[in-house]
C-alpha cells in the first residue's frame, strides 16, 4: 500500500496560503535573462575572500532586489481581500527547500542590511528550517518573495506568488552561451493589482541592476 502521511500543521498552513493564492489571484509571467558577469565575477572574489562564510547567489539576488524595490514601492505592496497596502518596509522571504518540505522566512528590513548581514539572516532562517524550530512569525509579514531554482539546472519556471505578496521572483541558472554567463528570471505578478506595462519596467530595473553589480569584496 506504501506509506501514507497527513498535510498538517505548518505545512497544512503553507499549503492553504498558496491554494488561497491560486484561486483569487490572476498570475502573469514575464521572463528575461540578464549578462550575468559581474554577479558571477563578486560572487567568486567573496568566495575567495571570505571562503565558506561568504555570501551566496541568493543573498546576492535578494540584496539587489531590496535596492530595487525601495526605488519601485508600487511593488512592495501586499493585497489584503479587496486593499492593496504598500509597506514602508522592504520584507523579503526567501523560498527554502527543506527535509521537512518548502518553506519561506522572510528577512525584514532587507534594503536596509549589508550583503553579510542578509547572508548570516538567511543562514539562521534556513538552519531554523531544516530543524523545524521556524515559527510562524518568521514566515509571515513578507512584501515579496525570491524563489532561486538555478542549483537545481532550471532556467524559467513560474513560481506560485506567496500570499498576500503580489509578486514573486522565480532565479534560474547561468549558463555560458559562447559570449559570457547569463542569468535567467521570472516575474509571476497579480494583475489585479500590476498590469503588464509596469511590471515589464521593473522586472527591466532588476534585471539592469543585477548586470551592473559593483564589482566588489
């Protein structure tokens, strides 16, 4: 007969958020992909500089994202029944895959951190996770959501958006196509509340940041 196992607790309630957000939201997605050198060209001088301690691409994806999105607040913005809110705070949960199943904390205050201080909230997020030690309160109160795939040799996909986000960043992989490393992004957006003209323009402005990552430990 094989094994059989109850959806319950925190993932009952994970799993109810996003079928809540399946069912009211109307998801669009747009793809681009991006000159990935200088992201990968910091990547490797923190890995040399700081070694095992150094930040990772997603820390890195969430960093330039925050900075954009304390230009863009029209997108840090949250759907609450028929409101839209826009929140002085940039809140960004990070998608984490688990033992336990998919989870997201969110780092609070991201625009506001250094590089180092986003990877070290991540870190302890991510080992609260694989522990199952999380609570709720460190899941909730996201703006948006970064969902990274790119270690797993996926370049687009389209995220669920996590309510009540209303957008969400799907990261695929780089790939070397002869001219030089590229990146690869997905922005699923509720057009209820974004039509495609703005979220074009700022998926643009990610994309534009990402390609022009100072290029510094």
């Amino acid at each position: 007969m094989g094994r059989v196992y109850k959806i319950s607790g925190l993932r009952k309630a994970i799993a109810e958020r996003l079928g809540y957000s399946l069912r009211t939201a109307l998801p669009v997605a747009l793809m681009t992909d991006f000159d990935a050198s200088n992201l990968f060209s910091l990547y490797r001088i923190l890995k040399d500089r700081h070694g095992a301690e150094a930040p990772s691409l997603t820390s890195l994806y969430v960093k330039t994202v925050a900075d954009v999105l304390r230009k863009n607040p029209d997108f840090n913005a949250v759907v609450e029944g028929d409101e839209v809110r826009v929140l002085d705070e940039v809140n960004i949960a990070v998608a984490v895959d688990t033992p336990r199943g998919l989870y997201a904390p969110t780092i609070q205050n991201a625009d506001q951190k250094t590089l180092h201080e986003i990877e070290a909230e991540l870190r302890r997020l991510v080992e609260k996770a694989v522990k199952g030690t999380i609570t709720l309160n460190e899941l909730t109160g996201h703006s948006f959501t970064i969902s990274n795939l790119g270690h797993r040799d996926i370049l687009y996909f389209t995220p669920i958006i996590n309510p009540p986000d209303i957008c969400i960043l799907g990261v695929g992989g780089v790939r070397d196509y002869g001219s030089g490393p590229r990146g690869h992004l997905t922005l699923v957006f509720d057009h209820r509340v974004v039509d495609g003209a703005p979220a074009a323009s700022f998926l643009s402005e990610i994309k534009s940041s990402l390609e022009k990552v100072p290029v510094t430990g």
